[in-house]
C-alpha cells in the first residue's frame, strides 16, 4: 500500500474513532437531557452515589428523584418525555409529565445503545446486530429496512437520520417531509456522526469537517467556522445549532438564539450540551454543573443564564473496564462511588492530527499500550495450559454426569400429575405433549438460584404435632363411602373428594389410589409423606391448611381445610364459564389479586420456610379460592426441601405437569427454585389469555400449541391487547399499566434459562405494584423497589 493511501486510511480510521456526542432536539441518550413543552424539565445521572439514579429539575423550582434505588447509565428527552436506559442497557423506562413511568423495552440479550429521543418518538440501538428499535409514532416503526445497520441514529421534529453502517451514508425516515430532503442532500457523504434538529441535521463527515443540511430559515446551516476536526459535541434545536470546540471546549452557535449564547457560554468550557427548541443547557467541566440559556429558556434569564439545583452529574457512564483507550477522567472512581471509571472520549484527548493505526484488524485504536513480547508469550501459554486442563477436567466430569442420569442416552422420565377436574368437566388438554423445543431469547436479568435436595422425611408421626389423627370410619362417613357426587378433583398422588366431619366442619380429603402394585404404593406413600410433613409445619394464609391425616393398612388420607370456590383452573377452563361469562375471576383487579397471593404463597416456601422448600407442580389447578376468594397454593406431594449448605447439590429428575414444568429442570435434570417461577409464570400467562397451558388452536382443533409460545410473542411486540381473554373486556385506564405489567412478568418468568428468571421477591413486587396500579395510584414500576412480604 503507497503512503497516500495509507494516510488517507489512517484519516478515516482517526474520524471514525473520533466519534463525536450528538445530542438532537431533545436529545441523544447522554447523562443528562432535556424534556420542553408543558414544562420544561432538566434530568441527569448523579455524580457520586453509590445508585447512579436519575435528579431532576422543573421550572416550577422543584427538584426530585426517579426511582432512587436503581442505576441508569444514560437519559434524554423530547416533547413531555424523559427516557432513561436502565445500567446494563437491558431496560429502557421512560416518564411523561406526570413522571407515571412505563416500561417500553427488557431483553437481555439485545442490550439498548444511542438511545434518541426527538419531538415524540424514541429509536434506539441494539448491541451486536445494530439494528433499530423505534416507539410510540407509527411512522417511525417504518425504517427504510428492518434488517438496516447503522453506525449512530438521531431524531429530531417529526423524522430520524442514522448512518448506515456498511456505506457510512445518511438515510432518514419519518412523517416529516423534510427528511427525504436532507438524505438527498447529504447524497453519498461518508460521515462519521449525524444529529437532527427541527428541520435540518449536522455532522462530521470523515474528514473532520462539519456538514449541515435541511432549512437555513435561520442561518442554522452557516457555520462560524469549519477547520478539520474543529468541534466535538453537537446539539440541534428547533432553528439553532450548537456545538463544542474539541481545542478548549467552549461553545460555539448559529442560528436563532445565537448572540444570547455569546453572552452566557464564552470562557466556559462544557463536557456536554443538550438543546430544547430554542435553549440549551451545557454541563461545566469545572464542576460538572448545569447551565442553561437561550431566547426559549426563561425570559428573566435570556442574558445571563442559570446554574440549575441539581447535584454534580456524571460527565459519562461508568464503565467496569480497568483501562479506557483514551484515559479517564480525573477522580473517575470517586465519580463512580467506586463502581467502576468514565472514559474520556477519544475526540477529547486526541489532537486533530490522524494517527496511524496500529497493523491490527479493525476497529484501530489510539496509542494502544504494548506488552513485552516475551511476557505475552509467557502469559498466553500458562492461560493455554490452564484452559486445556480445565476443560479436559469439564470433559471427564460431563461424560460420568451423563452417564450416571442417563441424559446421553434420552432416559428421560416425567411424572405427569393429574389435573384436578369437577366431575362434570373435561380438562385433559392441559396434558397433551410438548415435544417442540421453545425458541425464545433471554429477557430478564437476576439472580442465579439455589439447588435443591429431594425431601428425607421420617415417619409421618414426626411430623404431626398440628395435625388431628382421623380413623379410616370417621373419613368414610364424612364422604358418604366416597361417593361420586362427594368427588372434587385430583391431585399429586390420589382423589380429592369433599366432606363433612362429625362436628359439622366441612374439609376436603385426598385418598391415596388403592391399587396394589408395589410401585404405586411407593409413590402414594411417598407423596402422603411429602404432603404431611411439608404441611403439618407450614402455616400461612395463602397456603391450603392441613387439617388432619389417617394412616391405616394401605390407606394414606389427607384432610385439608376446604376451599369452597375451587380450583383457579375451573374458574379459567371450565365449560360452564367459557359460555355463561359469569365467574367473579373475570375481572382483571382480581386475577391480578389472584396472582399476588399465589406468588406470596411461594415466596413463603423460598424464603421464609427452614429449610426452605420448591413445590414443583406449581399450576392453576394447584391454586385453590377459599370462600373470601382468598388464593391458596396446595398439592405438596411433589415438593422438596432445600439444600441444608451451600455446596449440596444433587440433580434430580424432572417431575411436574407437562405445559408447566421448567424446560430446563426437564432438559438438564437439575432442579431450582426458579422451576416454580416458570409454573407461576404459565399460570399468570393463563390468567391474561384464558387459555390452557397447552391448547389447540381453531374450533375445530388444529395442532397444540403451549400459552407461552402463544402468548410471549405477542407481549414482546408490545401487541398484548391482541391476546387477552375477551371474556374481561379491554381493561380500564386505571387497569391498562397494572396488566402490561403482569404480562412483562410473566414472560421474564418462562424464560428458558432459570437464571435469567425474576426471584419470587420480584414477582410478589412486580404484582403488587400492578394491584395498586388498578387501584389507579401511581408510583414505580416493576423496576422499582422490592419489599419483602412474610406473613
């Protein structure tokens, strides 16, 4: 390659790593933005804080926090919205004036970048694929292509502009004529960053010089002056344009607004601005303070400006990374409250002069540090050999896990617990198979979850200090010789029939099934075990009370309070429901207030029993309504205790109900805690939809189809009013939040992946915020803080 050409390379190598902060009208996601309209808000990132939350400033004087408890890494605004990227880029949430938030992204898979925000819409970028996201305006939904990948976006009054990633080319899109026009203009320029105003749109083409096209109504085109790489920062308003001189980083404007600029930001230097219509507010390098100023801003304050009363901001995102190609900034760890650095961006440090990349493959960095040869060649054959033993150590171990469960070779067995039924009911859909592998991505971060043991009770008397002991006459008689008309469903390990004691209290019994081969006696005693003993020490108001037991020859009873309206099940499936539309569970305040129970009731089990216990049959029909309506976890024949360390582990066949039981316990064999998350999660998918957890699509009945492949699709696509149960209705405004948030819930719930799933913390958190959401108060998300509940 000839010297030309290798410094023309190296040019466009230094403006592509000089990439420049582009802050549109409203703004690029920064550590600060601004929202205008009704009220003109000023948010940003606090500096210092061991929670990097969000401080806010009205024009009214108040200044406030969003959610205090949770880290944002990045914000910006437009018309009557503020949108905040949660740390990690997993989350995006976002406030009106009102500041009700609403959660409108979650995948960890496809982390959010570049977030933008103009008058009304909100686009961003995805991690890895830089493909484009787009909100709330329709038309910004409509990208010139889906599969289109770009380098930066902006957004500003009415379109977006983005730099393709593969031609470094403008292409823009929206309901505002004017963006074919500047695409036009721009024509094939290969520029290195883009930012969108009104009507019109700057950036840095590839050389360092400084582009502008659109409408100059208001010299907002002409800029002052225009040497290579002349400006770093740049913020575009309604009819102004900003921007940042990269030598001393001062500010420099044109357009409407400018000569009010003058006044107020000459001598001071700005790590960042953000631009409203016709104002702008700028972060001080000095102390990372805000400033705003500008014919738009407030008119007693046109001349001189104002410092706003919020704390110090942070001047970037706190990173983990240990070094910064372009160094950190000063007192960076206390910045972070020792929660990471903020690296100085290249465009701040670097002069305007190409630097020869170094003869690696792209992307090049800046000066990049050198190791000793000798050294690195040390390194990498010590981390060769260590990885080498490593695995073949993972090898070995995998193989004698293989072959002691019997997964290599496809011996897998599944206990397929009968769903309880009123006798006059069919219910078998729910366990029709499902062999079709689920293909859905990750979508929740949280906490891994702890393995558990299988259950080594003793004899039953051990565990009866709370539990009446019944003769085999007393139980017979209670149920008129277990008749038919006394029978009320099924569950782990026999029937379920309902009775009367002698002293008038009504209970419902489960009799152990009576036939006579060995192995089922050995399951049903088993279950009876688990039952008795699980329930005789567990006491709490949403968990089906153990009233007694009776253990005679073969015969195993359990005798339980009785749930006078059933199974949640029934209420959801049963014929007579589906056509009269008369039950009291077709409301959304109360499925949801179903669900909140529920979830208390396992998170009793997780957390607050000793030792703690997983259920693994967690389904609707296990979920009992007592005569308040009260919902009640029962069927213990299936459960565990936990580990009594943290180092006991064993892996434990799948057991459980096909369309609830955890795709991975029954994969992997390996039983959580988070198994009972996916079940809770197919039951809160059943309380949205109505649908069973496996069911057949059409009328006349097509292929089987599970309510998570049916109904997470959907959710993800933000299109959760198409698959409701029409027997609700739509719900009401004061309703709408509370259901999109259970419906978030449950899908990060049946996650594949049982780290990825929320604790059942999180639920009962989430559910209860959705409760008071219908009770139309107003407050944090799912994302807000978590309360433990122990009752």
């Amino acid at each position: 390659m000839t010297t030309a050409a290798t410094l023309l390379t190296a040019v466009i190598a230094a403006a592509l790593t000089l990439i420049t902060s582009v802050h549109a009208l409203g703004g690029s996601a920064a550590t600060f933005a601004v929202s205008y309209g009704d009220a003109t808000t000023v948010c940003g990132i606090a500096a210092q804080q061991q929670t990097r939350s969000i401080q806010c400033w009205r024009d009214n004087g108040q200044t406030f926090e969003l959610f205090p408890n949770i880290s944002f890494d990045s914000v910006a605004g437009g018309r009557n919205l503020i949108c905040g990227v949660r740390a990690g880029g997993f989350s995006l949430l976002c406030w009106n004036t009102a500041f009700s938030p609403k959660r409108l992204y979650y995948n960890v898979t496809f982390l959010l970048q570049d977030l933008t925000v103009g008058d009304y819409q909100i686009c961003a970028l995805t991690n890895g694929t830089r493909n484009a996201n787009c909100w709330r305006d329709d038309a910004f939904a409509q990208l010139p292509s889906r599969s289109a990948e770009f380098r930066s976006i902006s957004s500003g009054l009415g379109f977006s502009c983005g730099i393709l990633m593969n031609t470094g080319t403008v292409t823009c899109w929206g309901s505002s004529a004017i963006a074919s026009v500047i695409q036009g203009q721009f024509g094939n320029l290969t520029m290195a960053s883009i930012a969108v105003g009104g009507n019109h749109a700057c950036g840095l083409n590839t050389t360092g010089y400084l582009e502008c096209r659109g409408s100059n109504n208001f010299r907002q085109l002409d800029v002052q002056s225009n040497s290579p790489f002349e400006y770093s920062a740049l913020a575009l308003g309604a009819n102004h344009t900003c921007a940042i001189r990269r030598m001393n980083n001062t500010v420099a404007c044109w357009g409407r607004g400018a000569d009010v600029s003058i006044n107020v930001t000459e001598g001071v230097s700005f790590e960042s601005i953000v631009a409203g219509l016709d104002f702008n507010c700028g972060l001080r390098s000095t102390n990372f303070t805000v400033i705003c100023w500008g014919p738009g801003w407030r008119n007693d304050l046109v001349s001189s400006g104002v410092e706003l009363p919020l704390p110090s901001l942070l001047p970037g995102a706190c990173v983990q990374e240990s070094r910064c190609d372009c160094g950190i900034y000063p007192e960076s760890q206390k910045l972070c409250s020792g929660n990471g650095n903020i690296c100085r961006p290249c465009d701040a440090t670097v002069s305007a002069a190409p630097v020869l990349p170094p003869p690696v493959s792209p992307p090049p960095t800046i000066n990049p540090p050198r190791r000793s040869p000798s050294r690195a060649m040390t390194k990498g054959l010590l981390a060769f050999a260590i990885v080498g033993s490593v695995g073949a150590f993972s090898g070995i171990v995998t193989i004698a896990y293989c072959l002691w469960t019997g997964v290599c070779c496809g011996h897998k067995k599944i206990h397929n617990s009968v769903q309880p039924t009123i006798a006059r009911s069919n219910s078998n859909a729910a366990h029709t198979s499902n062999t079709s592998p689920l293909s859905r991505s990750s979508t929740i971060r949280r906490q891994g979850s702890r393995a558990f043991r299988r259950q080594r009770s003793g004899t039953s008397s051990k565990h009866t200090e709370r539990a009446e002991e019944f003769t085999f006459s007393d139980l017979v008689a209670a149920t008129n010789n277990f008749s038919l008309e006394n029978k009320i469903g099924a569950g782990s390990f026999g029937v379920v029939y309902r009775g009367k004691l002698i002293d008038g209290r009504e209970v419902a019994i489960k009799r152990g099934e009576t036939g006579q081969k060995l192995k089922k006696f050995q399951e049903k005693e088993s279950a009876f075990d688990s039952e008795l003993a699980f329930l005789s020490r567990l006491h709490h108001k949403h968990l089906v009370r153990l009233v007694g037991y009776c253990e005679e020859r073969d015969e195993r009873l359990l005798v339980y309070e009785y749930m006078k309206n059933g199974a949640l099940y029934d209420h959801l499936h049963d014929k007579n429901n589906v056509e009269k539309n008369s039950s009291l569970v077709n409301s959304w305040k109360m499925r949801i207030r179903i669900a909140l129970d529920a979830a208390r009731g396992i998170e009793y089990l997780h957390n607050y029993a000793v030792p703690p216990i997983i259920h693994r049959d967690i389904k609707s029909s296990n979920i009992l309504l007592d005569a308040n309506w009260t919902a009640r976890v029962s069927d213990f024949g299936l459960s565990l205790m936990g580990p009594e360390t943290d180092r006991e582990f064993r892996p434990m066949k799948a057991a459980g109900t096909v369309g609830y039981i955890d795709p991975e316990y029954y994969g992997l064999n390996v039983l959580t805690a988070k198994s009972d998350v996916y079940g809770l999660g197919v039951v809160l998918l059943e309380l949205l939809t109505g649908k069973r957890a496996i069911f057949k699509i059409g009328e006349n009945g097509g292929a089987p189809i599970s309510v998570v492949d049916f109904a997470v699709p959907a959710i993800m696509a933000g299109e959760l009013s198409k698959i409701l149960d029409t027997r609700v209705g739509p719900p009401e405004l004061n309703e709408a939040e509370g259901v999109e948030l259970v419906a978030y819930t449950a899908m990060h719930c049946v996650n594949l992946e049982g780290r990825e799933r929320p604790t059942m913390t999180d639920i009962v958190a989430n559910l209860e915020r959705a409760l008071a959401l219908c009770d139309d108060s107003h407050g944090s998300i799912s994302s807000g803080p978590i309360s433990l509940i122990s009752e």
